[in-house]
C-alpha cells in the first residue's frame, strides 16, 4: 500500500464528514470501499451496488480497464471528488455514482 494511496483515502474520509456529517468510522468504511472498487474496477468488470438519486438500489457492472473500454474522445471537464466515474458494461456507456452512495462490491 503506498503512503499516496493512504493519504488519499484519509482525505476522501474526511470529505464524507464534512459533505454528510456521519462518523469518522463510517467515513473510513466508504472511501475504502470507495477505493477497493477503483482498484478492483481498474483489473476488470465488477459488480457492484449504489443508492440512486431517487433512493433506488441500483446493480451495475462496472470497469475501468481499457481492455474492455471502447475509443473515446477525452472531453475537458471540471472534476469532481464526490462522484465515480465508470464505463457500465451492460449499457455500454459511461456512467457515475456518488460515492458516498455506494453500498457494496460483490464478489
């Protein structure tokens, strides 16, 4: 595990604080799932669940290997630290969640 990683995933932790208000336990829960999906989503498809906007659990099958992503135009846009972006392999498009929404990864 690099020092990086760990710092990252401390700072995600205290983002969740200040945008939810929850525990410091709890918001070290979710960025580190937060971070075990990423990782797990960089080496292939994963299935995984998150709360929507409108309080639906919704199932997706992620990834964000370029193996299995298709040719794409890199638009310029602002970034932002609360969502996760990944290419959804059952709609064949790119797609987003909170990331203080996820629920689980399953295995």
């Amino acid at each position: 595990m690099k020092r990086e990683n760990l710092s990252n995933i401390m700072r995600e932790a205290h983002g969740f604080i200040r945008i939810a208000g929850i525990s410091l336990s709890d918001a070290l829960k979710k960025a580190w799932a937060n971070f075990k999906l990423k990782v797990s989503m960089s080496k292939g498809i994963v299935k995984f669940y998150f709360k929507k906007i409108d309080g639906t659990i919704r199932e997706a099958y992620g990834t964000l290997n370029s193996r299995n992503l298709p040719a794409t135009e890199m638009e310029k846009r602002r970034k932002n630290d609360t969502i996760q972006v990944y290419f959804d392999t059952e709609k064949q498009s790119w797609r987003c969640y909170k990331k203080l929404n996820l629920i689980r990864i399953a295995i």
